[in-house]
C-alpha cells in the first residue's frame, strides 16, 4: 500500500470502527505561526504536531537544523499523540504535505506501518465540503512501541560518495541548489554530483501527488533507474521526506540523507557546487 490516502477514503475510516489518529502537521520555512494556523481550523479530532520540537532535536552545525531526535525520544512523542500499535494515522498540512511528509516518513522510519499522507491536505478537505473544528486536541496517552528499521537512511559520510554508484536527488528549489539565493544555511550551492529534483515539482496545481506514471517518468527523466541507488537530501531533512513519498508512488524505494545541506554546508571542510550540473564546485 503507497503512502497516500485521498479525502474519501479518510472519511469512511473516520466512519469505520477502526482506530484513526490525524496528525495536524502545519510548519513551513519562515512562518512560526502553524499552531496558531492549527488553533484557527484544523481535521475534526486531529493533534498537532510541532515540526521543530517534536519531529527534530535541537539544531546543531554538526547534525543540521532539524537532526532527528533519539529513537526514546520520538516514542515518547508518538505516544503523546494518542497512538497505539495497530491504529491508523494520517497526517496532513496545507502546503502539499511537504512538512507532513517528515512525520509520515519519521513514523514510517521507526517502524510503524500504517500511516499515511492525506494527499492535497487541509485544502482538499475544506474543498470537499468537509468541517473543520477549532480549539486545541488533547490526546488520550497512547502505548505504541517503535521498533525502528522501517526505512532507508545515510549519513553524511555516505553522501559524499553516493553520486558515485548511485542518484543523489537535490529536492530544494532551483535557485538554491545552483547557489542563487540561500537563505538559512552558511553556504549556497549543492553536494557535488547531487542532481537538482524540486519538491513542487511533485505536485498538481491543487497540492495533490501527480499519478503514479507521471512521478516515474519524472524521476526517470532526471537519470533514476531500477538498478541505481536513490538518496535524497533537501535543506534540513524535511521536504526531502516529500521526495521520499514521490519516489515510493513512483514504485521507486529511496534513502533519505537526515542531516541535508544544512550539515554538509556547516563543515568547511566538504565542497559545494554551483550551477547547473551536478559536479561544478564553487571557488573558496
């Protein structure tokens, strides 16, 4: 089963006996405001989830700025979220799942098998005439335990050769991977041999996956085969997840590079490129 679930389907789970748990996951790049945004309107029974405090550790140069917390740690918080081994979660956003897509990744990743990403977000329920309920939800407590091992991930050593035997996918957007614009991190550019790969460009104009066919022709497109490994990294390790998800509509399995630019770019010792192809370094 992929990682999507449409609004129909969430609304006859909704109405089944089975246990659901909807993870409210509202955060993007310069707005702090996603509880607010949460508090304002969210899915009928839906807990939110604080990206920065809940789904990383605290940012460090050496681990990036959002480095996953301890395995304990996320138990804890998944717990905190009512969850219970055997339920079904389903997580969402209003900006095309690029920041749900971190918990459905991080669940996924330690584990925890049935969660989902509510494919077009808060704007595909509200658009199917569907309420909203504001306030804050407070879970019962959950006991869910966390395994771990359930996805694929490299660490920065690993990415620094991967474009040798492998893809090594740039999901930010155009400008930063060519060294155009950076805005957070200390250096712009790329991980040399890293190809660029855009989030959005996953996406319809409603914030909806685009099929199955269209993802692989575009991954394909970009040099991805069935017999060459997939890593992927993004800024922070969050919309790379979103890459992550395309990748597995597109029957494509990919690992995920946690710590992302923002680590490599804070160790001075590592290149950057610049440009449009893979492997232009920039001078020091």
């Amino acid at each position: 089963m992929g990682p999507l679930m449409d609004v129909p389907a969430l609304e006859a789970l909704l109405a089944s006996d089975r246990r659901t748990v909807l993870l409210d996951v509202r955060w993007a790049l310069g707005d702090p405001h996603g509880r607010d945004h949460y508090l304002g309107g969210h899915l009928p029974g839906a807990v939110y989830v604080d990206l920065a405090t809940e789904l990383a550790a605290p940012a460090a140069p050496a681990r990036g700025r959002h480095p996953l917390p301890p395995a304990s740690a996320f138990q804890a918080t998944a717990r905190r979220w009512g969850i219970n081994t055997g339920d079904t979660v389903v997580a969402y956003d209003n900006s095309g799942n690029m920041a749900a897509a971190r918990a459905w990744w991080m669940l996924r990743s330690a584990g925890f098998p049935d969660v989902f990403l509510l494919d077009g977000g808060l704007a595909a329920w509200q658009a199917a005439g569907l309420p909203l309920e504001s306030g804050s939800v407070d879970a019962e407590p959950g006991g869910v335990s966390l395994p771990g091992g359930g996805m694929a991930a490299i660490d920065i050593a690993a990415a620094a050769g991967w474009a040798g035997h492998g893809i090594l996918l740039d999901a930010r957007a155009g400008e930063r991977y060519r060294g155009e614009f950076e805005p957070v991190d200390p250096r712009a550019g790329h991980i040399p041999g890293a190809v660029s790969a855009p989030t959005t460009e996953n996406l319809d104009g409603a914030g909806r996956f685009l099929a199955p066919s269209v993802l692989r022709q575009r991954f394909e497109d970009l040099g991805v085969r069935g017999d060459v490994p997939v890593a992927v990294y993004c800024g922070s390790g969050v919309t790379a997840a979103h890459q992550v998800a395309a990748l597995e509509i597109a029957g494509i399995k990919a690992a995920l590079y946690p710590g992302s630019f923002s680590e490599w770019s804070n160790n001075p010792d590592l290149p950057v490129a610049t440009g449009t192809e893979p492997g232009q370094v920039a001078p020091r």
